[in-house]
C-alpha cells in the first residue's frame, strides 16, 4: 500500500481501514442477526439515503471513486473511474431495488 506523504494521507489512510473494519463487521454482524431482517438493513443502508440526510453506503463509494478520478486527463484511467463510479452508485442502486420489489411481491416477505 502507498505510504501517505503526510498528516492528511494518513488520515485518509485511517478513515480508509476504518471503512474497512466497519464493513468486515457488519458483514459478520448481519450473519448472526435473523435473515429476513439482516438483508432489509442491509439493502437499505447500502442504497437509501438515511434520516439527517446521510447517503448510502454505495452511493459514498461511487463519490470516492469519483474523487480518486478528480484531476486525471481525459483518457483510459478516467474513462475506467467514470464507468466504476457509476456502476457503484446506479447500476447496483437499480439492482437492489429490483430486488426489494421482488422480495416485496413475494408472499413470504
């Protein structure tokens, strides 16, 4: 990994791990918690925008991975950053809610 130059590299560096930690949490979290109501948390924190106006957790990292294009010519790089962004925060956005309304018109859930 890529030593930050500075204080505020390493915070970013912090923030970053913290992220990670978080998820690989609640990722073991969501395995011991009752199903059906794990899957409703998660698909809804990972996609909705929460009361106080937080965003979701996909439509974060697709901000980030717009952050990281920030600056770059146009060309490949961008090109791949944009398409990544995207696919974060619309496709999988679109995805997930196709689901919930799948669920939804299931007789079970």
């Amino acid at each position: 990994m890529t030593r930050p130059p500075d204080v505020n590299g390493r915070r970013l560096v912090q923030l970053l791990d913290l992220a990670r930690h978080a998820l690989a949490e609640a990722h073991r979290e969501a395995r011991t918690y009752p199903h059906d109501l794990a899957r409703l948390l998660v698909l809804e924190s990972l996609h909705h925008t929460h009361p106080g106006g937080a965003a979701g957790i996909l439509p974060l990292l697709g901000d980030l991975i717009t952050e990281a294009r920030r600056g770059l010519p146009e060309g490949e790089a961008a090109e791949q950053l944009d398409e990544a962004a995207a696919y974060v925060s619309t496709h999988s956005a679109e995805r997930i809610d196709r689901a919930r309304a799948a669920l939804a018109d299931q007789p079970d859930h």
